[in-house]
C-alpha cells in the first residue's frame, strides 16, 4: 500500500485499507478528546471543592480576627472619649490589620494540592496575635467594670 499507483490491489481492498486508516485516526481523536474532557472535568470539580474548603476557613479565620479588631476599636473609642489610658491598642490593631493569608495558614496548607486536615489550624502567629488580642480585651473590660 505504499505505493499509490500500485495496480496489484484491487478497489475494494484499497477502500477497505484507507477506511481502517480513516478510523484509526478518528478513534485516537476522539479517545484524545475524550481524555482531554476528562482531565478538564476533574480539575473544575476539584478547584471547586478546594475552593470552597479554603474559603470556608478565611472566613472562619477572618470572622475571629474582624470581632477582636472591632472590639480594640471600640475599646479605644470608648477610652479616647473618657480620657483614659489606650495600653497597646493602636500596636495590636496595627498588628491584626497586617495579617496576611500566609501568616495565617500553615504553609503546606496553601502549596499542598490535598492539603491533610492537620493543616487546616492555623498559625501559631495567628493563634498568639489572636490570644493576646483577646487578653488585653479582658484586661480592658474589667478596667472598665470597676
């Protein structure tokens, strides 16, 4: 069959040679599509899931720090208004107002393409920055109560 004008086959067997080769190429073109669909799908669905896993926990993370950083200010709105001491208000609020994703995810949380669930919890940073946020809010409601 490599030779186009070769007179030793006949018509039938010729059509019959070019179909098989006709459908081969269809076959791998529609079983590359087919795989190519697949892989498409399966990303979309994962990046979907992965998405919202991640954004699930910004907001949780998120909702933490926003109460504690409302309630600093109002702390020191509160004091500014009644003359007293601010203590390190306006540091922590600093301090909160410059977390960033990366200081508080894990770094395999954010690189790992199925991240484990130990990763999940935060930052030690974040859980420090988040504790003595909340300590100084005590610290500053009971000042206020006596």
């Amino acid at each position: 069959m490599d030779d186009v004008w070769d007179d030793s086959i006949d018509d039938l067997e010729y059509e019959r040679t070019i179909a098989e080769k006709s459908f081969r190429k269809l076959e791998k073109a529609f079983t590359n599509s087919g795989y190519k669909y697949g892989v498409d799908a399966s990303k979309t669905d994962n990046m979907q899931g992965g998405f919202d896993q991640g954004f699930d926990l910004s907001l949780q993370y998120g909702k933490a720090i926003g109460a504690v950083l409302g309630a600093l200010l109002a702390q020191r709105s509160i004091r500014r208004k009644l003359d007293l001491p601010e203590e390190n208000i306006d540091a922590l609020v600093m301090k909160l107002r410059a977390l960033k994703h990366k200081s508080i995810f894990q770094p395999q949380y954010l690189t790992s393409p199925d991240p484990l669930p130990e990763f999940e919890k935060p930052t030690d940073m974040y859980t420090s920055l988040l504790d003595e946020a909340n300590e100084t809010l005590k610290r500053l409601d009971a000042f206020l109560i006596e």
